[in-house]
C-alpha cells in the first residue's frame, strides 16, 4: 500500500512540475513525500541543490 503510493505521487509530483499550471500540484505531492520519507527527500533535496549550483556557478 505504501510502496503504491510512494509511486502514485513520485509520478504525479514529477509529471506536474512540466506545467506551470499544475506546480501547486508537484509541491504538495514533494511535501507529501517528505512527511512520509523525511531523510531520504532531505538527501535528494540536498544532492538536488548542489548539483543545481554545480552546473550554474561552474
């Protein structure tokens, strides 16, 4: 049951961010998913950011 809805809003908040009109969508599945998964969304989050600053400051 978990497992399908890790996917569920992994999917829905990786599709949503494409549109513009669909973001307040992908933020609320992301926040969804650090409540249930804290560390590991932390991590990603983290890695996200300085591989964001990497590519932009490099």
């Amino acid at each position: 049951m978990i497992l399908s809805l890790t996917c569920a809003l992994i999917t829905a908040a990786v599709l949503s961010m494409f549109f513009r009109s669909t973001q307040g969508i992908g933020i609320i599945c992301i926040t969804v998913l650090a409540f249930l998964y804290p560390i590991p969304v932390m991590v990603l989050a983290t890695i996200g950011i300085a591989v964001y600053f990497y590519w932009k400051f490099l």
